[in-house]
C-alpha cells in the first residue's frame, strides 16, 4: 500500500512538471521581447 502511494505521487509529479516545463520562456525570448518594448518606446516619443 505504501508502495502504491509513492508510485503515484512520483507519477503525478513527472507529469506536472513535464507541463509546467512546457509553456516557460527562454532568456532570448524575454530579450526579443524587451528589444521590442524598447523600439516602440523611441519611436512613440521621437528619441
């Protein structure tokens, strides 16, 4: 039975955080963004 319990809490915590890894951004796509807020903040103030 005790077994049983780890079994499916070890499960279960592989398939969370094989989703939570799913959807997370990298370092470039944060930079690609901030690259960009940072383009539209010199052309709407004419710097």
């Amino acid at each position: 039975m005790n077994r049983t319990y780890i079994l499916i809490i070890t499960i279960f915590t592989i398939i969370m955080s094989a989703v939570s890894c799913k959807d997370q951004k990298t370092y470039a796509d944060y930079l690609k963004e901030e690259t960009k807020a940072i383009d539209e903040f010199i052309v709407k103030n004419n710097l």
